[in-house]
C-alpha cells in the first residue's frame, strides 16, 4: 500500500472525547499513513472546535494541505452558521487538485453548499473519533471504503434491502445518469430556502439521521416533499435512523410508517437498508458524483466508478 | 359580557391529558359561553387525533362552525403532513364572516400556510388543555386577553424588555405599517422552502419554542438568515424558549449568546421578553395583522386596533 496524507481538522462541534480522536489518530498512522493534525483540531470555544474565525481558517489550511484526504475530526453543530464565509472555490481547487473532503453529520453543511456553489464532490463518510476512534476498533467495512477511496479503487457499493421493504424494489427498473447527494436529514432540512441548498433535478437523494423522533424525521421528509425537490429525485436512499426513543403515545407510528406513508407520496422508489448513518458500519459516499444503481432481488448496487486516477 | 360560541377541535396531536381537556372546557363554559366540541376531538390514530381525513374534515368543520372563535384541543404534531389538503379557502370566508382561528405550536403550520396562501388574520394564543384546563387554572393575562378577542376590544400589547437586553432598544424609534407573522420556529422554519412559507416584506416576526437547545433554535434562526428573511422584517420578536436542558459542553453558550450574536448579524432591532410560548402567561398575536410598534424607555407597545366589530 502506498502511504497517503491525511490532513485532520475541526470544522465543527470541539473535541470532546480525546482519548477516542488520539485513537483514530493512532490507527491511521498504524496504517502507515502520514497523519498531520491540524493546529486548531482540539480548539474549544463555546460548544465549538475554536470560535468562527478558527475554524473557518482551519477549513482552510485543510484545503491548503494538498493531503489526499482532509478528514473531520468529529460532526457536531458548528457549519450553518458560518455558510456566508467558508472558502468554497479553494476547497473545489483543492478537490481539482487530488484533496479529497470526507464527513458526515454536520459536515452535510460544507457538502451540500458546496456542491451548490460549484459542483465539486466530496464524500459523507467518517469521521476520526467516531470512526477510526471506537474503542472497540473501527468497522472492517468503513475501513475499507475509505482504503478505496485512498487507492482511487472505490466503484461503487452494494447492499441488501431489508426483506420488510422487498416490495418497494417491485417495478424498480435501475437509473443511471443520476447525481448522488444527502447526507444528514436534519442539516439537509436545515439549509432548503437558502442558496446553499443544492438544486440537484433527477438525483439520489440519500438521508440519514440521529436522535430524531419519527415524527421529526416525517415533518423533515414533508418539507423536502413540499418544497418539491422529493418529486425531482429518481430515487430516496434511506440509511439508519438511529438513537430515538420511543415513547407509548406513537401507538405504532415508527419509522417503517414514516418511510411507508413517504412510498404513496412520492413516485421516485423509497429504498431502505443503506449502509450509512451514525452507526460504526458505513460505506462512502459521493455527493455529487454520477451514479447508476441497480438491483438484483433485494441486493442494490450502486456504481460511481474512478473519479481520480491516483 | 356577552355570551360568545366557542368551537374546539383537534387538528393536531392525540389529546392525552383528557381531564385537563375537560377542566378547560368546563372553564369555558363557566365564563359564561356555548362550548361545541367537535365531534373527532378526542379521537386517536398512532400520535394524531383522528387519521389525517379525520383531521382535515375537523378542520373542515371549524371552518363551518360560524363560532365566534375556533379554538385548538392543543399543539404537538400533526398539520405539516396535511398542509396540502387544507381548506384554506373555506377556512378564511370563516374568519371573513367573524370566526376567529386561535392556537400556537404545531398551528403556526396551518396559520403561517392561511397567511401565504389567503393573507386571512388568525391568532396565535392559548390551547384548551394546557391554557384554559391548567391546573391550578387559567392565567389571568392569558384570560383577559382572550375576553378581550371575544369581545373585539383588544387593541395590542405591551411588554417589558429584560433589563440585560435593554441596549436592544436603544436607536429604536418605533414602526408601523408592518406585518405581524410568526408563532413556534421549529415548524415555521420547517416551512421554508414551501409554498406554505409566507413571503412578508417589512414585518415584524414574532418566534417561541419549546424543548429546542439553543444550538438548534440558532440553526433555524440561521436558516431564516440565510434565506432572506431576517434582512427583509422590520424587527424580531422573541418570546419565551422554554424545556431545553444545558449540558457542560455548552460553556456559556446559550439563548442570550444566541440572541446578542443574531443582533450582530441583522440590522432589525430584536426584541425579547414577549409574552408569548409554551408558558402560562401568553398574549393573543395577530398572524398577519398590521401593527405598530412603539417604546418608552424598556417597556414596549404593539398595536394592532380593531379588526371586527363583533
């Protein structure tokens, strides 16, 4: 294996579990990786990795870095609310230039709007602490995806819809010539109205989220819905939806009824069991980049294939 | 006092607490007036009152009343689902014949949507439940200023500003000719994007919230931000942000940090101490009436005049 840079930063919430981000530091560099962190990643203002100006020239430096990969330390809360200032064209250069961006959660922000100021792909994926951090090791699987990614060798990916949700794969014929986009449902909802909402027509749109009740996640899906961008997608890719807690007065409204309820209102296919979430088995994921997906029984693939040629 | 015909309905959440459900309208008919209850009021389907057709023809019904105030069982969730089956239409030939459309919460949906789409005035107030049925009783404010709709002869409100936001005031010299929009910001900023989102240029923008932690409460009132409409009101209003708990990582971060950052970021004066949210003492507010606004020192007065002569 070639060793790859990788650049770590702190776009978002401080760093609270340390001993989890110095973990995940370890394992890369265990992987024969060189491993440059940041000089503001453990920064704490407020709930924040360093007030606005910090983290915004950590963005930065990341984009500077000419890594192969600049990688997050942590999601949190920190990115909407600096959206008027980050350095999108030198983050898209630095993409041009072989840097690839991968996060997840909060990092939805930077993702979308950046796919909406200038089309450049990054990718939802891990993150250090969470991810490379557990305690109990990271997931063979993300591990993986995320190997490809800095091997230039990821294609695509496969995985199997839950039997229950069989039948929403019914009539579904494969798309191709679509664009990937999503990530986290809450931030996604969090940016329609504003023009860091990317106008992605014919796309998948994949969603995940965490410690959000149903009917949030319903109230969300419906906002999509009626501002109209549910009815431009060929297809939705639901991942996990995780850390909810149910409370007796839902009286069977979950989120099977959610995504249920979401197949008789939209056209595009409501496909369930994606690999991706806040859950330690996650695969990468392209926002912005042409897919195809098809499928096979219950067995979906999807396949981007090369974007660059390391 | 004349005798006034309330209507009380269900458009949103299952009613659970059914003895405060009945104190409330007990108290209402101790004042004096004809309570009808519709007749799904207490119906539950999963966290709804009554299946979305079962709702929507409740509200149907309201509309249909000819009651001198249609008054909601109480908030929770349930009418961003159903905002594209609304009888908007029959619901402001309502309000047009003397029907005054009262509640808050999950209701700012259906006003917010009657606003854009009729530009009809409805109210955001009490509840039965947990406003009339509290308890250890209604509260006084709350009462009078509902006698006051009743009876045509509320005319506005005042307030005082806390004293640790009294710089808020200073350089603000009053307005009129605004519109008055606003109500619970979780599901007014689950509106933007749609059509239901009403587009109000000059306004004063009154918001609440309930159980939302400061860093969410701050990512809507960025997504409001972003998309345009904090620059476009004339002043904001904030009522009482109840419910969220602090955890230590928040270090010092909080709803004033929140709202003193909002004050350097828009140029509308932002006002707080509204007596309005998910607390006892709430005043009745006009969705989409003109008001004026003055202050005298730290006390604030809104006014709206009359609008029926009932």
């Amino acid at each position: 294996m070639k060793k790859k840079h990788i650049y770590i930063y702190s776009p978002s919430s401080a760093v609270r579990d340390k001993a989890a981000f110095r973990r995940g530091v370890k394992r890369l560099q265990a992987l024969g990786h060189e491993v440059e962190v940041d000089e503001a990643a453990l920064d704490t203002h407020q709930r924040f990795a360093g007030d606005d100006a910090t983290r915004l020239a950590a963005i930065g430096r990341a984009a500077a870095s000419r890594a192969d990969v600049a990688l997050i330390s942590r999601g949190g809360y920190g990115l909407t609310r600096i959206l008027d200032a980050i350095p999108y064209k030198a983050v898209a250069k630095a993409i041009e230039r072989g840097t690839e961006f991968v996060g997840l959660s909060d990092f939805t922000a930077l993702q979308s709007a950046l796919l909406a100021k200038t089309g450049a792909v990054s990718w939802q994926g891990p993150a250090v602490g969470e991810d490379f951090g557990a305690e109990d090791g990271p997931d063979d699987i993300m591990e993986a995806c995320f190997d490809d990614l800095l091997h230039g060798q990821g294609e695509g990916s496969g995985w199997r819809v839950p039997k229950r949700d069989a039948e929403s794969l019914s009539g579904f014929r494969g798309l191709h010539g679509a664009t990937l986009w999503g990530g986290n449902l809450c931030v996604l909802a969090s940016l329609l109205g504003t023009p860091y909402f990317p106008a992605i027509d014919k796309g998948v749109l994949f969603l995940e989220d965490v410690n959000e009740h149903p009917y949030r996640v319903e109230r969300m899906l419906d906002q999509l819905r009626h501002a109209g961008v549910l009815a431009r997608q060929k297809a939705v890719l639901l991942g996990h939806f995780t850390g909810a807690r149910k409370v007796p007065h839902d009286r069977g409204f979950d989120m099977q009824t959610v995504a249920a309820r979401l197949r008789t209102l939209i056209k595009a296919p409501v496909l369930t069991g994606l690999p991706f979430g806040h859950v330690p088995t996650k695969v990468l994921l392209p926002v912005g980049a042409q897919v195809e997906v098809a499928a096979d029984g219950r067995d979906v693939f999807m396949v981007w294939g090369h974007r660059h040629a390391h």
